[in-house]
C-alpha cells in the first residue's frame, strides 16, 4: 500500500471523504492501518465529509481516526475548515515532527 504514496512523498494528514465510490473512507482507513510502514509514520487520518449522522461519527472513531469534521458549505468556511486542521497538526506534537 505504501507505494501507492511513493517513497518521496512525506503526506504529514490525510483527509479523507466517507463517500468515496468503489473504496470508501472507513474502508481505506483500514487498508492504511494494516500497512506496517504507514503505520510508523503516525500520519493523522481526518475525516472531511458531508456524511454526518451518529453512526458514521461512530465508526470513523472506531477505526482510530484523529479527527471527523463536516465539509462546510461556503468556501470561505471551506478554507477556514481546512486551515485550522493543517495549522492543529504542524502544531501537534507527533513522532512525525523529529
């Protein structure tokens, strides 16, 4: 799974719909936690999406995501959204910042 990044990209988040077609997000979430190499990286999964009811929140978390967040409507609020989760992360403390 790991070449699917590339050896010479360094993702520091992945942001990730739940309605994906063929492969969804919770199903691609479990396929990335399985990957030894991806693992060791610590990169945040974060879910952007539409989808917003209990259940869904529910298993998003069960797959040990690091965050849920419901795409806005205004790109404004789209932008803002988008900003506060990069500036969140590159402030995080995480074995990915040594």
């Amino acid at each position: 799974m790991c070449a699917a990044f590339g050896s010479h990209l360094k993702p520091f988040i992945i942001l990730s719909d739940i309605n994906m077609p063929q492969l969804n997000g919770l199903e691609l979430r479990r396929k990335l936690q399985v990957d030894a190499e991806l693992h060791l990286r610590c990169i945040p999964y974060i879910f952007f999406t539409t989808a917003l009811n209990q259940q869904v929140v529910v298993d998003a978390y069960s797959t040990s995501t690091q965050g849920f967040f419901v795409k806005p409507i205004s790109f404004e609020d789209l932008k803002e959204t988008i900003d506060l989760m990069i500036k969140y992360w590159k402030k995080c403390a995480s074995p990915n910042n040594f």
